[in-house]
C-alpha cells in the first residue's frame, strides 16, 4: 500500500485535466472582454470622427449626406450588428433661459430628439452651457454588440454622447432636399 501511495506516475496527465479547462476557460473569457473592450472603443471613435465632420460641415445636411455619416459609422465602427445615429441641433434662446430644439433627424431605427426631450434632467445635465444664439451639434450613436461567445456578457447597446460646436459656420443647417435650397433649409 506504502509503494501505492508513494507512486508519482501518471501526476502530469492528472493535472493536465484540471488545469486545461481553466486555460481554456481564461483564455475565452479574455478574448470576449477584449472583444467588448474593442468594439466599445471603434463605436467611439467612429462617434468623434462624425462630429468632427458634422463640425467642419460649410453645406447643409440632407438625407444622402446623414445615410452617408450613417455608413462611416458602419465601417469605422467595425460593427457587425445594428447601428443607429442621431444628429441634433440646439441652441440656446436666453429670452426663454432653455434650450431650443433647432433639428434633429436620424439614420437607422431610432427616433428623432424632441423638444419635450430636452427638459429632461439626465438629458440637460449632458447638455454645456452656450451663449444665446449660439448653436451646438448633438451626435449620439447606438451600436447594438453581442459578444461572439456566451461567456459573461449579455449583448448590449453600446451608446455614445458627442457634443461639438460649428466650426466653419456660426451653424449648422439641415434641407431635407439633397439639392436643395434656402427655401427648403431648417436652422
């Protein structure tokens, strides 16, 4: 029984069965958060890449321009679910102290900001101060992530916030024709 006991052969193959489903299991759950942790950082930058070009804008913006800003988001994104974006207006109306809804339209399933959304705490404590006709590009992007292993995560909506002001022109205008005129342009 002694020589049993002292026995030692067959001690790796022992353990390699017990520490080889926790590699793998680590390494999963690694390249899962990695995954999130990547695609959660191409949503954002693709947000910051949009307003700056919504920033820098001279023309109006019309519905092939936004399916256009929709498209980079796409690809800059790496997304390979739904994406959804929002591009809003506002200003500030002093004589009124609030803030005023200028336009706002979107690209994807999603609906458009309304005035009525600006009085919302959570929405206005997001919101800086401006100077009275003073106009601010609001760009909010949706991308919808699932991770590619169900390992820890669920599947989320990974959501992004940019607020960035004209910087060509003193705003920024919408004309829901795509050659359109001033007769047809919102401010």
């Amino acid at each position: 029984m002694t020589g049993f006991l002292r026995d030692e052969s067959g001690t790796l193959s022992l353990e390699a069965v017990i520490v080889f489903p926790l590699l793998i299991w680590a390494t999963l759950g690694m390249y899962v958060f990695f995954d999130a942790f990547r695609s959660s950082s191409d949503s954002e930058r693709a947000a910051y890449a949009i307003s700056d070009m919504l920033s820098r804008e001279k023309s109006y913006v019309t519905p092939e321009y936004l399916t256009a800003l929709h498209n980079v988001q796409k690809v800059l994104s790496n997304a390979r679910f739904d994406t959804r974006i929002r591009t809003s207006v506002i200003g500030w109306n002093k004589a009124a102290a609030d803030y005023q809804l200028r336009w706002s339209k979107t690209s994807g399933s999603l609906g458009a900001l309304q005035q009525s959304d600006l009085q919302a705490a959570t929405l206005r404590a997001r919101l800086p101060l401006i100077a009275d006709g003073d106009q601010m590009i609001l760009l909010e992007t949706f991308t919808d992530y699932s991770p590619p292993v169900n390992f820890g995560l669920d599947p989320m909506t990974l959501e992004n916030f940019v607020v960035v002001r004209p910087r060509q022109t003193a705003r920024l205008c919408w004309n829901s024709q795509n050659d359109g005129t001033s007769a047809t342009e919102t401010c």
